[in-house]
C-alpha cells in the first residue's frame, strides 16, 4: 500500500520524471519507516510475522543503496532499533546482519565491479554552502574583503554580490552545483575555515538557511 501510494501520488510521479532517483529512495524509505512503526507496535503483544523482518531488511538495503547517504539513515537506526525492539532482538539481530553485510557488499566489490566511485565533495557539504548564500544575500554590502574573496572562491559562475539572488531556501542543487567546478581549486580545510568565520559572524542567517533547507522536509 505505502508503495502503491507514493506511486499514484500525482506530485510524486511528476518529480519522478525528472528526478528519477529520489523517488525509489522515497519509497524504500517510506516502506522502512512503516515497517518499523508496524513492528515497534507489536512488539511486547505479539510476535512479528517472518515476512515483516524480510520487508524490514530488504527496505533498509534497498534505502542504503538507492542513495549514498541512505547508508547513513540506515547505519544510524539500526542500532536504534534493539530499543524498541529488544523483545525480538534476535530477530533483529539477524536482520541488522543481512543488512550490513549487504552494505558492506555493495560499497566493495559490487562497487568496485561497476566501476562506482565517491560522488562530488559539495554533495556533502550542501547545508554549509547554503549558509553561505543566504549570508550573501543578507550581507554582502557588511562582508569584509577576506570574506568577499572567501565567498568569491566558493563560487564559480556568481560574485559574492550575485550569488544571494540565486538562493534557494528549501533547494540546495543550484547552489552547490555552482561551487562544484571550483570546489578541486580548495582544500576541506580552507573552506571550513571560511565557513566557521561566517557563521561566527552571522548565526542568524546560518540558522535560518539551515531551518529553510531542513524544516521543509
């Protein structure tokens, strides 16, 4: 049913034909997430069915491998789990297993077979590049020189003057696409240097753009 509901959904079969891989992720999450509420609420009156483990680690896998940073999501709640689930923790336990091993395929040898390799280092670093916009937009006649060219080197197609216009608040791509092509041009630690400088300087704008790409979610 839950996968059936996020295949009707007309927004969600839209998004579909651009964005094509949020939305397999958006259904292995949601089937997950089900599971887990089906399987917490059972816990201490009956015993799960076997098929609703199965459903549990095949989602968890399929939520690990359709984005990288669902391995994550995963990784992170398993453990979580055995709380609410501690009557069944041997079940659990075999399941998480499954999963894990799953992973551990699939970021090694299956990688390595595809010819998969690390995507670029600003899909990591999107809620910090936000920050950095909106700080932008909201201060950039106030930015010193050092912060101007700090902004300037982020970013390759728009000055520090530009670049707020071009914000998005729940939308990081077009920002951290456009710090993509000078992102080989600057070291980790140059830039979170410069980023700390900024958020020190300007918390409000730093929460706010953090709350405008999370809240929406």
């Amino acid at each position: 049913f839950a996968l059936a509901w996020v295949a009707l959904v007309p927004v969600l079969s839209l998004s579909s034909i651009t964005v094509v891989k949020d939305i397999p992720f958006m259904s292995a999450f949601l089937v997950l997430a089900v599971t887990i509420v089906d399987l917490s609420r059972g816990a201490r009156t009956q015993r799960a069915a076997p098929w609703m483990w199965w459903t549990l680690a095949i989602s968890a896998i399929a939520v690990a491998v359709l984005r990288s940073n669902g391995v994550y999501v995963v990784l992170l709640a398993l453990p979580l789990l055995f709380i609410p689930l501690r009557h069944e923790w041997k079940r659990l336990l075999l399941a998480s297993a499954a999963v894990v091993v799953a992973i551990a395929a699939y970021l090694g040898p299956l990688a390595a077979a595809m010819g998969v390799g690390p995507g670029p280092k600003t899909e990591m670093w999107s809620i910090p590049l936000q920050q950095i916009a909106r700080i932008a937009l909201d201060h950039h006649d106030e930015l010193s020189a050092e912060d101007r060219a700090f902004v300037d080197s982020i970013f390759t197609t728009w000055t520090v003057d530009e670049v707020g216009e071009h914000y998005i608040p729940q939308f990081a791509d077009p920002i951290k696409l456009d710090a993509r092509e000078k992102w080989e041009d600057t070291t980790t630690t140059e830039f979170l240097g410069g980023w700390a400088r900024l958020v020190g300087e300007y918390p409000v704008s730093a929460v706010v753009a953090t709350l405008g790409n999370t809240v929406g979610y």
